[in-house]
C-alpha cells in the first residue's frame, strides 16, 4: 500500500479511491492499484452522495496525461481505469484531457484503458473526442434511479446520462460500454430493474451496483442497507437481461477489481 501512495505523492496524482473515501482503498493499494483522477481534484459540481471536493477547479494540468502513465508504466499495471472530476467550467468539459491521457499511457505502456467519464453535459463531439482515443472500457455511471436525481444528483440528468452511454455503444470505435448504480438510497428493486433495463436498451455491457455509503455527516444518510442476498438477485437479474458482465455486491464499486470485469466482457464476446 505505501508504494503505490508514494508514487502518487512523487508524481503530484490524484486517486478517486483517496477523494472520494472509498472503503476499498486500502485494498487496491495493497494489490498495486488505484483509479486516477485527473482534471484536478475539485469538481464544478454537488452531487448529494460524492465527498469529493466541490467549488472552483483549476486549469487543468497539461503535464498530468504523462504523469499518469508514467504511473501506470512504474506499478506495472495491466488495466488502467482513469476518471476525473465534472469539468462544466471547461470549453470541452475536459474530454482533451482524456484523450491526452489514453495516448500517453498507450504511448507508455501496454495497459487496457477504462475511462470512468462524466456527462460532458451530453456533448456528443465530447463523447466522441474520448472515444476516438479508443479506450478499451467506456464507463459512465447512472448513480440512481431517475425518481431520486433531483435529491441525489442535482445538476445532472438521468435520460442525459443514458444517452451518454448510448452514444458510447453506438459509436462504433470498439470500446465496451460499462455503468453503475448505488442502492440504499429510497429506491426500490423495481425501479433498479426498470434502470437495468434502460441501460440494456441502450447497449450497455457491463454493471456494477453496490451499497450507497454515506461518507460524511454531510453527505446524504443510508436509506437501507441492502442485504448480501438482494446483491445476489440483482446480479441474476442483471445477466438475465443481458449484461455481459455483472458485479454486485456491498463493498462493489465502479471501478472496484475493473480488470476482472473487464476480463468477463472479453471472454463474453469469444464466447
């Protein structure tokens, strides 16, 4: 765990596992992995559920793609998962920025590539910017269910973010198409299904869905918590409807062991 921290801090990087408190940091560390962040580590938005720091970001760091993959080069990864902050200040809401960071690490290593985006406020020249980088994993996240957007995600929208996705799957530049959701917030098991179904129509591949932890006394409260046995229907559900590749479970999040799933969308496809 301590190298890969050091490396972070010699580099100057920053880690959605660290900016958003997430419970598996620890464990990614300690397998030599982590998810960067990029674009900053203040975001222009004020989701409800995300301990992220919000207010005014930055300019973005020209010198950060190459800082990432020099990073990715030293911890010897195989699978790169590469996410940012919502850049709504920025011109192209950050998608350079992500292309940059594709070539280099492609430039330096032989890494697969998972990009955990934003909406980009549904700029389709946006999406495509990122995608015509071709990274091998194109990951946005629904979060919830449309009903609780409003209390959970104020400045984004759910009909926006499943279009995100299926402009993704219907770009034709080969990436797999990913999402997640957290449970625990009011929603219920029928309207997770209706999401999952929303995400098959829309050509989505892969799912995650974890338990919503509340990570500060700020943050919304946890609703419920999901018992081990419901993550184990939602995933049945899931692979039902199609999904190629499915994780749920309580400590799940998106990018929580992205290789293996990344691994399962592969085998999927030979299959």
């Amino acid at each position: 765990m301590r190298p890969v921290r050091e490396l972070l801090r010699e580099l100057g990087l920053h880690t959605v596992c660290q900016s958003a408190h997430c419970p598996n940091a620890c464990e990614c560390f300690a397998r030599g992995t982590a998810t960067f962040l990029i674009l900053g580590s203040v975001c222009s938005r004020s989701c409800a559920f995300c301990a992220v720091t919000r207010g005014l970001p930055a300019p973005p760091d020209p010198d950060e793609p190459r800082r990432v993959a020099e990073a990715a080069a030293r911890l010897g990864l195989s699978h790169v998962v590469v996410t940012s902050v919502t850049r709504d200040d920025l011109p192209d809401g950050g998608s350079g920025h992500f292309a940059a960071t594709i070539a280099a690490i492609r430039a330096a290593c032989t890494a697969a590539v998972e990009v955990l985006t934003p909406d980009f406020q549904g700029s389709e020249p946006c999406i495509r910017r990122v995608l015509e980088a071709r990274p091998d994993v194109f990951n946005h996240n629904v979060e919830t269910v449309p009903r609780l957007y409003p209390r959970v995600r104020p400045q984004a929208a759910y009909e926006r973010s499943i279009e995100v996705l299926r402009l993704a799957a219907e770009a034709g530049e080969g990436a797999a198409t990913k999402s997640g959701l957290m449970v625990g917030l009011g929603e219920s098991h029928d309207e997770v299904l209706a999401v999952m179904r929303d995400l098959r129509d829309a050509g989505c591949q892969a799912l995650t869905v974890g338990q919503y932890l509340r990570p500060s006394p700020e943050h919304l409260p946890v609703e419920r918590f999901v018992p081990p046995e419901e993550f184990d229907t939602y995933q049945h559900e899931a692979e039902a409807l199609g999904f190629a590749a499915v994780a749920a479970g309580p400590f799940v999040r998106s990018s929580y062991h992205a290789d293996a799933l990344a691994a399962g969308l592969c085998l999927a496809e030979r299959s």
